[in-house]
C-alpha cells in the first residue's frame, strides 16, 4: 500500500492543485453578482456589464478546462489503483484458494473494485473542496463580520452533521458488507455443484437458501439505507434553510444601512457554494465509506504479503524429495489430519501413497506441493525448505496433478503449456510423454481445441490425461499425482503406467493410487491411516509386510487393474482375489 499510496501521490496532489485553481474561479460569480447590484445597476452603466460578462465567460472557460481536467486526473488515478492493485491481490487470491483446496473467493478483488470505484465518485472531488469553506468564510467575514459569523456558525453545523453521519452509519455499512459478501460467497460455491443441484431437484432448495441469506443482508441494509438518505435529506434541507437565514440576515443588513444589496447577494451565493461540498460528501457517504473499508481490509491483506520475506533464486532442483515429521492440524479443528509422517526419496525415485478414505492422502501430497503449510515438521527440495523456494522459481520444476482435475479457458495446447507462451515442441513433447497425443489429434480442432470447463466436449477421463500432459511440460523433477486414475479407462490406466514406468530414474514421482498397475512401477510404498505411517520401505518390502500381517494390500506386479485394498477395510482373503490374479500367481 505504501507503493501504492507514491504512485497516487502525483496524480492527487494535481487534483489539489487544479481544485486550487477551479475554487478560486468558483468566487468569480459572486463577485459578478457583487458588481452588478452595486457598480452596473447604480450607474446604468451597459459597457461595465459587458466587460464584466466577458470577464466571467473568460472564466467560466477556465472553470470548464480545469474541472474536466480534474476530473480526468482522478480517473486516471482509478486506473492507477486497478494496474497496482489487482495483479498483487489476485497472486494472494490464488494463493487463498490453494490452501483453502480451491475454494478461493474473489471478495478482495471485489475490495479492489470499490476502491476504484471511489475515485469515480464526486464524493472524492468534495473532499478536496470541502477546506474551502474555510476560504468562502472569510471571504464573507470581509464583506461583514456578522454574515463572516453567521457563515462559520453554518460551516459547522453542516461539518458536525457529516461527523454525525459517520458515526450512526459506518458500523451498519460494514456489517452490511460482510453480510452481502457471505451472500455472494454461498452462491459462488454453490453455482460449482450447478449441475447436482440440478439433476437432483435441489434448485429450490438452494434458492431458499440463499434468499434466506439475502433477507439477512436486506434485513440490514434497510435500517442503513434509512439513515443514509435520512442524513442526506437533513443536510440538504440544513443548507437551505441556512442559506435562507443567510439571505434574510443579509436583508436586515441592508435595511439597516450596513451592508448593499450586492453584498447581500454575493454571500448567500458563496455561502451555498461553500456548503455544497459538505451536502456531497454526506450523500456520497456510503462510497465513501466503502472505499475506506477496502483501503484497510487490503492493507492488511497485503501486508500478510510484505511480511514475507524475499527469497534468493535457487538452482534448478534435481528431485531429491525429505518430509521430516509433518504434522498438519485441521484448520479451526482439533483433528490432526498428519501425525508425524517422515519419508526420503533420492532424485529419480518413486513413491505409491496408499490408505483407506480419510486416511489423508491427499492432505499428504499437499504439504508435499508447499501449497498447504505444516503445523510442524519441514518438506525439503534438495535440502532446502521447500517454503525457501521461491514460487516462480518452483513452479515449472514441479508438476502436479490434483484428485479433481480442472483445466482452465483456453486451447488444449495452452493449458498443457501452463498458460504461458506455447512452445510447439515442448507441448507435443509432453503429450507424447503421458501418452496422450493421439487421443488430442482426435479432438475437433486438435491441439487447437478450445477448453470450456463447462462443456462436456471433453470427457473426465481426457481432461485428467491432458493434466498430466501439462504436470510433464517443461520435463519437472519432483511429480506428484493425486489418483491420476479415478477416471480413466483401461487404454487411459495402461498409458499412465507407461508414463509412470518411463519416468522412472528420470524424475522423483510420488502418486497416490489404490491400483496395483501403478504400484508396480514405484519403487517404494506408503501406507497411511489415519494420518499415521503405517508401512514405508521399498514396494516388495511393504507389500509382504502387509501380507504377512494379515492386512490386505497390493498384489505383486502383473496383477492387473484390480483395487487394491486398504487398511481398516473389510478383510480380504485368498478366496477375495481375483480368479486371474491367482492364475498369474501360480504361472
């Protein structure tokens, strides 16, 4: 934010300047009026009328250019907040919603638009006015001292009304917006799961829902809708009234031979002109307001990212992957979703993660990627903390495929190329690599194939092989896949285990799975429950471990696609293998 508030520094300290300037010509038409009832009209004079009128046309013109000028000056400055602003907000946003498993929510970008939003208002050019009644009262104190006192008495009636409406409105208005931004964010999450809402018939259910949501954010937005325009009503009806005070003032002054008629006129004129400003900002309060709570709820989004601190570039890594005793709590619980889980893999080696359900499994790969942080315990790449690693430094290093595969808008070749610049070769490559090349060719455009996250022109199954396509672009050293396989069928299963059964010695894999396909191409296994290790050790050595324990487990290499069984489930004996499985075991 303190960039942020250098970079506005100019463009604001020009909209002082200019309102300066426009606020100095804004006395010109008083003055006029003050000419007129006490030069032109006494001496009846049409030449001194007319050099007055071009005078005030001249300025007039000036007024015109330089409140145009102003106001350009504070869009620009809109736009300045936008280009500093979002990029920044939307890297943390993104962020947010890996931790939180891809459920981010775009309530700071929001922040970001009310803020821009703020130097759209006039409410913004009033506050860059409003010192000026300091400059009108004075103004009007030289004309006559009572009507300089009675203008300052006014001054500060209108000054406490807008300090008054503040202080009844501000907490309405922010609890008013939290309780809209819930609303936005129930229906957001909801319109994801769109389509089992409608095939199930829960469409009412969940419009009920969220218009009980709304009625709690109507409930609150009528009391605060009431005083806004209740305070504005008064500030307006205020101004009048004591622009009507200031007027018949003015009168008892000139029939008491203290004051002309000119001044009269002229000091009601820029007494109204003095309040304006005031009767602005009180009835762009609510802009105001909101802006002001953006600029705060964003400093303090932001300085969560400030406090980070920069890190040195580090070599590529090699792959060489150490957990030393993660521990990750549930966040706002008490469970302990990983207890003291410790694995080491050298670069080029391999890894099946298995478990039951609940096990934690993915939470496992998670803290793996760096996206979720430990409560305790440390995940190292090449020695170093994996939290050390720069992001965009990581990134292309890394790749990743999550249990629920989305692609983003765009060209197949665009998402396995990760978005960025699409190298031809590179892309290809990496098809080639996880097997999928031939299935895009397929697709009706090809690699050209636009990606709609909505449209059922790509299968499940082809969308998780076209996101391992993108987790090999680039040729990364540390894999990791969160049941690359859910959805794939026999062809899909047979290519991954090809890709799995190529990248071994050329990359550091780690894959959760619960087929024993894939187990036979790792080099050693994980058994989770609970959260806890159970096994760990090369495949073969935890395989006849399980087995020797009575537990069920993977089948040796050749046994098919069969599931493979995991702990605290139903026992499974001889007799529960498959037919073939048995067949190949005595072969």
């Amino acid at each position: 934010m303190k960039v942020l508030l250098s970079l506005l520094r100019r463009p604001l300290l020009h909209v002082a300047g200019l309102s300066f300037f426009v606020n100095l010509l804004l006395l010109v038409p008083a003055l006029f009026m003050l000419q007129v009832f006490d030069r032109v009209l006494s001496s009846q004079s049409g030449e001194t009328l007319l050099v007055l009128m071009i005078g005030v046309g001249v300025a007039l013109a000036l007024l015109l250019a330089l409140d145009f000028l102003r106001a350009r000056l504070q869009g620009v400055a809109g736009n300045i907040v936008a280009e500093s602003l979002s990029p920044a907000v939307t890297k943390i946003v993104v962020a947010q919603g890996a931790r939180r498993s891809g459920r981010g929510t775009s309530e700071s970008l929001r922040d970001v638009g009310s803020l821009r939003a703020l130097f759209s208002a006039q409410g913004l050019l009033a506050l860059f006015d409003a010192p000026w009644v300091i400059v009108y009262v004075a103004v009007i104190w030289l004309a006559h001292p009572v009507l300089g006192a009675a203008a300052a008495a006014a001054a500060g009636v209108m000054l406490a009304l807008a300090l008054f409406n503040d202080l009844v409105t501000r907490r309405e208005i922010e609890a008013l917006q939290k309780a809209a931004a819930g609303a936005t964010r129930y229906l957001e999450a909801s319109l994801q799961n769109a389509e089992v809402a409608q095939t199930l018939g829960m469409t009412d259910a969940l419009v009920a829902r969220w218009r009980r949501k709304n009625a709690e954010v109507s409930a609150l937005q009528q009391p605060t809708a009431t005083k806004t325009v209740a305070m504005a009503a008064l500030t307006r009806t205020v101004r009048q009234a004591v622009q009507v005070m200031m007027m018949a003032l003015g009168a008892w002054l000139v029939i008491s031979g203290e004051a002309s008629s000119g001044v009269m006129i002229a000091t009601t004129t820029l007494l109204g002109r003095a309040l304006a400003p005031v009767e602005q900002v009180v009835g762009s309060w609510r802009i105001l307001a909101e802006g002001r709570a953006a600029f705060r709820r964003l400093g303090e989004l932001l300085a969560v990212a400030d406090a980070q601190p920069l890190r040195m570039a580090l070599p590529a890594p090699t792959g060489q992957l150490l957990a030393q005793n993660l521990m990750f709590r549930a966040p706002q619980g008490e469970r302990m979703l990983i207890a003291g889980v410790s694995l080491q893999l050298d670069a080029g080696e391999s890894l099946a993660i298995i478990g039951a359900s609940g096990a934690g499994k993915s939470t496992l790969v998670r803290l793996l990627t760096g996206v979720w942080k430990p409560s305790a315990g440390v995940v190292r790449l090449d020695q170093a903390d994996l939290a050390h690693w720069p992001r965009e430094d990581l990134g292309p290093s890394l790749g990743y495929v999550p249990q629920d595969v989305e692609l983003f808008p765009g060209t197949v070749a665009e998402n396995i190329a990760r978005l960025g610049e699409v190298d031809s070769d590179a892309v290809v490559q990496a098809a080639q690599r996880a097997h999928v090349h031939e299935l895009i060719l397929s697709l009706p455009e090809g690699y050209d194939t636009m990606i709609d996250p909505q449209s059922p022109v790509i299968s499940p199954g082809q969308r998780q092989r076209i996101a391992l396509a993108r987790a090999l672009y680039g040729e990364p050293k540390l894999l990791i896949l969160d049941e690359p396989n859910s959805n794939l069928d026999g062809a899909g299963e047979q290519a991954l285990a090809e890709t799995l059964k190529e990248l071994r010695g050329q990359a550091t894999v780690v894959v959760v799975t619960h087929r024993a396909t894939l187990i036979q191409h790792v080099d050693k296994m994980l058994v989770l429950d609970a959260g806890k290790v159970q096994h760990c050790g090369a495949a073969a050595e935890v395989m006849k471990a399980m087995q020797h324990k009575g537990q069920p487990g993977a089948q040796p290499a050749g046994g098919g696609a069969q599931v493979v069984a995991m702990p605290r489930a139903a026992n499974v004996t001889e007799q529960d293998v498959p037919r073939q499985v048995r067949e190949e075991r005595v072969s």
